[in-house]
C-alpha cells in the first residue's frame, strides 16, 4: 500500500465550492467549514484484499500521540465508489474522516484505490478533461 498525501486544496477553490455547493445550507454561517476535501490523501493498494483491510481500518479510526497531545483520526462517511461510480466511473472507496488534534479539528477525505485500477484511470487523461469540461473548470 501506498499513501499520497496531496496538497491543501486551494483557498479560492476551497471558497468557490463553499459557495456552489453549501451557502443555502446553513444561512448565516460560513459555508467554507461544509467542503471536506481541503485535506486529502489517496492509498493505493495492490489488492482487493488490501482495499477491504484498508477500509475496515479507516472505519475503526486511530488515536496516537502528535507533538505530546492526542491527534484522533474518526470515520464520518465513506462512499462506495465500486459500488455506485461517478459519471467518469472511476472506482475507490471515498472517506470522509474527522481529524482532531488539540483544539483543532479538520475534515480529511481519503480515497482508497485498487492500484492497477487507479493507474489505468490515470492513463486516461482525455477522461479526466472531459470530467473537468463538465464540472465547468
């Protein structure tokens, strides 16, 4: 298994989507603390096996000891991409995990990918234009 930490979505990205997709969602408040892929990573397993082993470890959640205080990794969502793929039918498993660490709390969405799939999808590339076309980016 690999684990690819991507970088910080970016914060105009990050705002553009709080206001496209959650500023109805609670009025008053800021729509920005709705987006939950501003932290996100990817595992690539080699197996199937992997990807259920993975999967059940995410859904169990961690504690461990982060610069002497307690950083809690906890499950709030996971989609089943395999299952119901998007419009690019792309298949993984998307979590939507809640990351504490002293006052601090993140969302952290981690995608979790059968290897071989992944790469054949990233080969793709004309697939994922066509997927950006249609988000309007």
């Amino acid at each position: 298994r690999m684990l690819h930490v991507g970088p910080m979505k970016d914060p105009v990205r990050v705002h553009e989507k709080a206001l496209d997709d959650y500023l109805q969602r609670f009025p008053g408040e800021h729509p920005e603390s709705c987006v939950t892929d501003i932290i996100r990573a990817r595992v690539l397993c080699n197996t199937s096996a992997q990807v259920v082993q993975y999967a059940r470890r995410l859904r169990q959640g961690f504690v461990m000891k982060v610069a002497g205080k307690e950083a809690r990794l906890e499950p709030l969502r996971c989609k089943n991409k395999f299952h119901a793929p998007g419009p690019m039918h792309f298949r993984y498993l998307l979590f939507v995990m809640r990351l504490s660490h002293g006052n601090n709390t993140f969302f952290v969405e981690v995608q979790v990918h059968l290897k071989s799939t992944h790469e054949l999808q990233e080969s793709t590339a004309a697939a994922w234009e066509d997927y950006l076309y249609f988000r309007g980016q």
